[in-house]
C-alpha cells in the first residue's frame, strides 16, 4: 500500500468512516432516532473531507512526481476512483435517512429486505481495504458481484412493491420503501466501481468485470491454465467496431500455450464475434496463413456478448508505415499487397452479374453522420438560385443509377478493408488481414475504395507526409485499373464513384476537424451529383482520381 504523505491511512480512515456511516443507517432504518441522525448528517460532512483530502494528494503526487513508475500510478488512480465511489456511498446512506421521514410507520420497512441488503453491503465494504493492500483479485471480484445480488433484491422487493401498490393501500409508505430500496441498488453500483478500480490496480487496464470474466473463460478455452497476475494485459483504444480490444501476454513468454507469446483478445456483440470467427475460418481454408489463428472462443448468450483470443501478428499496419517507414519499405509493402489482393481476388472470382448496394450502406449509416455533423444534410436551393440537389435526392437518383451498374463479378473480399486492418511483416516479405467480420462475396471496388479513403482520412497534413499518401492512393488507383482492363470490368469507375461517395460521407461520423469532415462531404455530393448528372454510357463514365488528392 502507498505510505507517501499518509495517503493509505486516509484510504483507510475513509473506508473505515464509510463503513460506519453504513452501521448507524441500516441502525437508524430499524430503529430511528434524532441522535443517530445528527451522527450520520455529521460524519458526512467528514467523508467527504476525506475524500477531498485524498484527490487532492493524489494529483499532487501525480502532477509533482514525474517518475512515478506505472505500478505506483495505477494504484494511485485506483484509490482516487474508489474514494469518490466510498463518498458516494456516504450520500447514498444521508439519502436513505432522509427519506424515512416520509414514512407514515417507520416499522413498515421492516417488511421488507432491507437487513439481507444491509448485510451483504456492510460484508462487502469489509473487503475494500484488504482488496487495495494486498492487490487481491479474488477479493476484487467478491467485491464486484456483490453489485448483481444488490440488484436482484432490488428486483424481488421492487416487484413485490408494485404487487401491493395495486391494492391502493399504503401507497406514500410504498413509494418511500421504493426509494430506499432504489439508494440501495445504487450502492451496489458504487461497490462495483470500487472493484474494478482495484482490478485496475493490478492490470494496469481499465477492464469491467464483465469483460474480466470474459477474458478469464476465453483464457481457459486457450489452454493457459496459470494464474491471471501472470498474465499481462494492455487495452487497444481506437477501434470503431464496438468492440473492445486488447494485447494479451504472458510474463513468462517462453512457456505455455500459444497465449504465451502474445494473442489479442477481442469482445463484443456475440452475432459480430461469431460472424469473425466464421469468417476466420473461412479464410483459413481458403487461404492459409493470410489470417490469424484463433487460441480460444467464448459465448456469454445472456448478456448477448462473445470473445475471442487470436493470434498475435507480427509486422506493422499499413497505416503507421505510411507515417513512420522509408520509402522502400512502403514499396515493398504495396507491392506485396498487391500480389496478395491480384491473387485473392482470381482465385475467389465467380463470373455472376451481381448487384451492388453502396447507396443502402450509405443510407444505413446516414443517421450516424447527422449526429456528428447535422449540417451534412444538404437541402435543395430555393427557387430563384442556382439549382442545387438535396443530398437526399441526390442519394435517392444515385439508388436508381446503381441499379444499372451491376458488378460483372465478385470475389471474396475483406469487407472492412481499411489500411489499419492490414499487416505487413518486412521480415518475411508478407501481408496479413485482420478485424475480418464482414468478409464476404462482393465486388472488389468495396474493399478498393474502403481503403482508398480510409488513407484519405487519414488526419496528416503535413504536406511531404500528405504527399507520400497521395502516391500511395495514386499507385493503389492503378493497379485497381490495371485489375479491372484484365478483367474486362469496364464499369469500375462507375462503381468506384458510388463507393467512394459513400465512404467519403459515413467516414466523416468519425471526423470532428469540421474543416476536414466538410471536405469529404463536398467531394462525396460532388461524386453523387457527377453520376446523377450523367448521361452516356457506364462503359465510358470517367472517375476523377484526383477526388481522392488532399
């Protein structure tokens, strides 16, 4: 525990108050009194003093020592969440008095579940001190599961309440029983958050218990059979998907499992993780070694939630080498995508006219965009002025025109192909995929204009950096080209418009440069106005390649 500046013995002098404040309330609900009244109004007022005592060491420490080592911050972040979490139980149990005053019978409380509450509540906070001390994973978990048994007797109580509601009798006694009972559900609520900081404290990771025990199964299934404070795990942020991601390891690298030498343990919506790991095999059979393996799988039904752990790829995204790698080895890079895109793609052909639905994704994602930036719902111009299309209409008439613009063909693509979704390994000369959930039969202008744009978006405009991916945007345009005249694809640039324009709008939700976001949305209702306004023959519609220069 920390010793600096006393900040342990007022974590302790906190939990210890805190805990009495609980005392004197479930006394006070059984049995009220002024004098116990006065005592537990009082004491608040010492909580949250203490609680103010310990956030102001804590940034002070952290804003005054720079060579805190992670261990020591994470702890004393841990403290600082888990007093906020105490203070507010403190408030929670003044709430809780101050509503028995509105009871008509104080003894009309002691009908319901209110000592099982108290118990299971004052048993838990007996645990705080201990789980911080000793960096105890156990207690931390005891400690957070006492948050569903809070809320399973605020269930039973509250629809035993209802029931007798429905009588008309004792209704005020009824709403104020409901009231407490609803402080004490909260409770559970803090207690829950005063676990996960300590599950923080020794992961290093913000991890709900949830996902923790997601994790611990997803484990299991791997064949790691060791202790959990061996393992290390480090949360990626960024991803859009929904899901959360994370670098997981063991400190001991040289043995175990494959989990041993690094996986990444992805969780999330359970039809979005199986759809990956049907995918992952997919693509395993049809392709081997070009995805990463899976170690373990788990599926938690009730909460509508599934995890994986996958193989940890060596290399580096596309992404970051276009910001950090000399140009031989971004051309090494592309040209070795390229092979493996130029070989994917002939293999996987099917020669079927198929039907592309760019405009329905558009549609789809449409309210997202508007949540970001509501001005990119374009009205027409009124009459007198220049003409100018609603961007509905405009995605309405572009519907139409993408009917008669089939796909001669489709192959299997990525599905969400963005750059940062494509590994490369300089050692091997060797291109991965990952993040394959939406892998299907399609036309391969989606996968090309996904990852066109998605180096577009990128939010660099440092002009020999935004130069370097130009070139990148300009080769990877070409041998699009260059794959569509082997193929006798002439309506890829008809296609590539109606792509583009939709990747080029639904990217801008994730984009709030405005300057930046309003740039791709012109260029997007530039592409749909160029299709609308169209006349001849898709065979000989010519797409602007420098729509995709910034």
């Amino acid at each position: 525990m920390l010793t600096f500046e006393g900040l342990d013995e007022n974590f302790k002098f906190l939990v210890f108050e805190v805990r009495k404040q609980i005392t004197a309330t479930r006394e006070f609900v059984h049995s009220p009194s002024r004098s116990l009244f006065r005592k537990i109004t009082s004491r608040d007022d010492h909580i949250d003093n203490l609680k103010t005592i310990i956030e102001n060491k804590s940034y002070s420490r952290i804003n005054k020592d720079t060579e805190l080592d992670d261990k020591t911050l994470n702890k004393i972040r841990a403290i600082q969440l888990a007093s906020v979490n105490l203070e507010r139980i403190g408030d929670y149990c003044v709430n809780i008095v101050n509503q028995m005053a509105y009871l008509e019978d104080k003894s009309f409380i002691n009908r319901f579940e209110c000592p099982e509450a108290f118990d299971i509540i004052e048993g838990t906070t007996d645990l705080i001190d201990q789980g911080f001390t000793e960096d105890n994973m156990p207690l931390a978990l005891e400690i957070c599961k006492s948050e569903n048994s809070l809320d399973s007797l605020y269930k039973d109580n509250f629809n035993r309440i209802m029931a007798e509601m429905g009588s008309g009798k004792n209704i005020p006694n009824l709403v104020t029983v409901l009231f407490i009972f609803r402080y004490l559900e909260r409770i559970g609520d803090s207690l829950l958050n005063i676990g996960e900081a300590i599950i923080f404290s020794i992961l290093g990771e913000r991890i709900k218990i949830e996902q923790f025990e997601s994790l611990q199964q997803t484990l299991s299934v791997s064949g790691y059979d060791g202790a959990f404070s061996d393992i290390d795990f480090q949360g990626i942020w960024g991803s859009r998907s929904g899901c959360r991601i994370g670098h997981v390891q063991a400190k001991d690298k040289e043995n175990g499992p494959p989990v041993a030498q690094g996986s990444i343990y992805k969780e999330g919506n359970l039809d979005k993780i199986r759809g990956e790991r049907k995918n992952l095999k997919i693509w395993s059979e049809k392709f081997p070694n070009m995805v990463p393996d899976v170690f373990g799988y788990h599926e938690t039904p009730d909460e509508n939630k599934g995890s994986m752990l996958v193989e940890f790829l060596p290399g580096c995204t596309l992404d970051t080498m276009l910001l950090t790698s000399d140009d031989a080895d971004i051309e090494n890079g592309l040209f070795t995508l390229e092979q493996t895109l130029r070989h994917i793609w002939t293999k996987t052909i099917n020669p079927t006219p198929f039907k592309t639905n760019y405009m329905d994704q558009l549609k789809s994602r449409q309210p997202g965009v508007l949540q970001v930036h509501p001005e990119f719902y374009r009205y027409a111009r009124s009459p007198g002025s220049p003409e100018l299309v609603s961007s509905e209409e405009l995605i309405l008439e572009a519907m139409v025109a993408e009917n008669d613009i089939p796909a001669p063909f489709t192959v299997f693509i990525h599905g969400d192909f963005n750059c940062n979704n494509v590994v490369y390994s300089n050692s091997d000369e060797r291109v991965r995929f990952i993040d394959l959930h939406r892998s299907r039969d399609f036309d391969y202008i989606q996968d090309v204009s996904v990852f066109l744009v998605s180096s577009f978006r990128m939010p660099v405009f440092d002009r020999p950096v935004r130069n370097k991916i130009n070139d990148v945007i300009s080769r990877f345009y070409s041998f699009t080209e260059e794959f569509a005249l082997e193929h006798k694809d002439s309506t890829w640039q008809a296609r590539m418009a109606l792509a583009l324009a939709r990747s080029l709008y639904t990217s801008t939700r994730f984009e709030f440069n405005y300057g930046f976001a309003k740039d791709m949305f012109s260029r997007s209702m530039f592409l749909l106005e160029k299709i609308n306004r169209y006349n001849g023959n898709w065979d000989e519609f010519i797409l602007p390649e420098d729509i995709l220069h910034y």
